[in-house]
C-alpha cells in the first residue's frame, strides 16, 4: 500500500477531506521523525514502540571487490509491535 493510498483509506474512516487526512498523516511522519532525531522513543499503546538503538562500528567487506572496510557508528531506527498489533496479525 503505498502513502497516497493509505490517506484515501483514511480519509474514507474519518470522513475528512484528502488534503486533511494528508496533513495530519504527514504531521504525524514528521513528529515521530523529529522525536526519533532528538534520541526519543514513542509507544503507542497497543501498536508498538518506535526507538532509536546505537550500531556500534564494525568491519565489513565490499561485495564487490572483497576489500576488508571499516563502517561506522551508527544509529538507526527501529520498531518493536505491541501485543495488540501481534495478536491482530496472528489471526
């Protein structure tokens, strides 16, 4: 499902316009972007809980050539399901 999709579905449940539902859709990308950046993590309840864990540096081997390179630190998002999204799933 792509973005444009979801909003359209969206918009139908809530009953407001596209533009809105694309407004508060991309509000919403936006904060949790903006949270996840400062270090922050976000539960909702039931969904799950987006966080940002720390990669330490470590040596990696381009595919390509073979040559042995250093990758850096890192940090990276993640997203860990509630057990209510786990339980919908299962079904």
């Amino acid at each position: 499902m792509t973005k444009a999709e979801f909003i359209e579905r969206l918009s139908k449940k809530t009953k407001l316009s596209k533009a809105q539902t694309a407004r508060i859709v991309d509000s919403t990308f936006e904060e949790v972007a903006a949270l996840m950046k400062r270090g922050d993590s976000i539960a909702l309840t039931g969904f799950g809980t987006f966080h940002v864990t720390k990669r330490q540096a470590r040596k990696g081997r381009n595919p390509r050539t073979g040559a042995i390179m250093k990758i850096p630190a890192s940090r990276v998002p993640r997203f860990r399901a509630g057990k209510n999204l786990r339980a919908a799933i299962k079904k």
